[in-house]
C-alpha cells in the first residue's frame, strides 16, 4: 500500500525503504511524527517533502505520480487505491505491423468482462476506456496503446501499468502465459492457443464459422482476467518484506464459455 512505501521517493532504494521498516517507521505517519530518522539529515528533510507531495498525490488519485517515480517492482502498490477504477486491457488485431488493424478489445474492471469487435461496437471503446482511472496491460506500452492511439485516433493519457515491467523486475521473464504458468495461474480457455490462432479465429469469423469469434472473444477475455490476478500477486511479492503484511487474497471472477 502507498501509505507504507518509501521507495518512490528520490535518492532512497528499497534498501533504505526497508531500513525504515525495520526501525519500526512503517508509514508516512511515523515518518511524520518521528524526531530523527536513521538517514543523514539533508535526506531526512527530502524525505519529510516528498511525502507532503505523496499525500497530496494521493488524495487526489494522482496515479501517474506514483507509476513515474515508484521503481518497476514496486508499480502494483497501487493497486488498493485504485481498485474499482482499473481498466484490464487486452487487444487482439490482424497482425503486428502497422497496416493490421484491431479485430477485438477486452476490458476488465474487476467485476465484469466488455467486449468491442470490429464491424459491431469498436467505435464504443473509446467512451468506455475514458470512465477509468488506471489501465493495466501486458506490454501494452509497445503494442496495445499504440494500436488504439492509432485505430482511434484518442491520446490514452490516463495512468498506464504495464505489468510486464514489474514481472521481469521480479524475475518472471517471457510472454503472457509463460508468467502465467510461473505464477500458477490456471487458464479458463485452452492453454496452448496463442496470437497466431487468434488471428485465424477471425478470418475464420468473417468466412462464416459461428464458433470463431466466441472463441477469440473468451480467448480475448482471459487476457485481461489473467491481469487482475498478476497484478494482486505482483503486489504480494512486492509488500511481503513489509513487517505487518497480510498478502491479498485472490478474487473471484467471472466465468468464460469456450464454445464446444
């Protein structure tokens, strides 16, 4: 939780973070109410100043302030804050150069799943992404945003967690589903599909299968549900040296029919 972290603020690492831990200042308060920190006094007022910012940050759900100066591991600390306005993001296109085109988008808020596809409700993505706070993805910086920014020609400048960054700062490299199985989450839809059936479920759609496209659509789902639970246990991994951690539990989610 942010309230405890300290590692965002400038010239102190995860070191001097759990330095402070371990003195017994656990939160902002007691780095507040403390007379003498165990740091030299030139950091201990920096400190003292970046935290006045840091509540300001955080009473107004600046969730930009926090992604740009927390270090990759520590990015889903977030998470508490902001549950409820957080957009699970996953697209799916035609390909991956720049002429392909996005076929479908899954957005997840923690309770149910929105489905767009192209030639019936795409255009409604950018209305609903606008209603979020925080978007999570899976290397959505290099692929997902600039696709949308691209097809929709919308800035996507809300506050943006690409998991992939604090997977590998934690040491789970490779794609999606490999940190999956790493982190020992089970798949809803078959484990060995991937992008290239993707592709093909929807030229298979167009040409006329009518299992197709709710295959890709749950295929598309899963993406997004899988962030959500990489997330909570991204935030586990990162708080578990914190001395009054109680990790999160996982939550329960919906459902997905994967057509016979």
């Amino acid at each position: 939780m942010l309230p405890a972290t300290f590692c965002h603020i400038k010239g102190l690492t995860h070191g001097g973070e759990g330095k402070l831990w371990a003195e017994g200042i656990l939160t902002w308060t007691h780095c507040e109410q403390c007379r003498e920190l165990p740091l030299s006094q030139k950091k201990a007022e920096a400190i003292r100043e970046q935290l006045a910012e840091s509540q300001r940050a955080l009473a107004e759900l600046n969730a930009a302030y926090f992604l740009e100066r927390l270090p990759a591991v520590a990015f889903p600390r977030i998470y508490p804050h902001f549950k409820g306005r957080i957009a699970y993001l996953d697209i799916e296109t035609t390909g991956l150069d720049t002429y392909s085109e996005i076929t479908t988008i899954a957005i997840y808020d923690g309770k149910a799943v929105q489905t767009f596809v192209k030639g019936v409700n795409l255009d409604d993505f950018a209305g609903a992404i606008g209603t979020f706070s925080l978007v999570v993805t899976y290397n959505g910086a290099r692929f997902d945003l600039p696709f949308i920014r691209r097809t929709f020609g919308i800035p996507m400048d809300m506050a943006h967690l690409d998991i992939m960054r604090t997977l590998r700062s934690q040491g789970f490299s490779g794609g999606l589903k490999l940190c999956e199985r790493l982190q020992g989450i089970r798949r809803q839809v078959p484990e060995d599909m991937d992008g290239f059936e993707a592709v093909q479920l929807w030229y298979s759609h167009r040409a006329g299968n009518v299992t197709a496209l709710p295959k890709l659509l749950a295929y598309n789902a899963q993406d997004v549900l899988s962030l959500e639970l990489l997330l909570i246990k991204t935030y586990n991994t990162s708080m578990r040296r914190y001395p009054l951690f109680r990790p999160l539990p996982l939550p329960k989610q919906p459902q997905l029919l994967w057509p016979g």
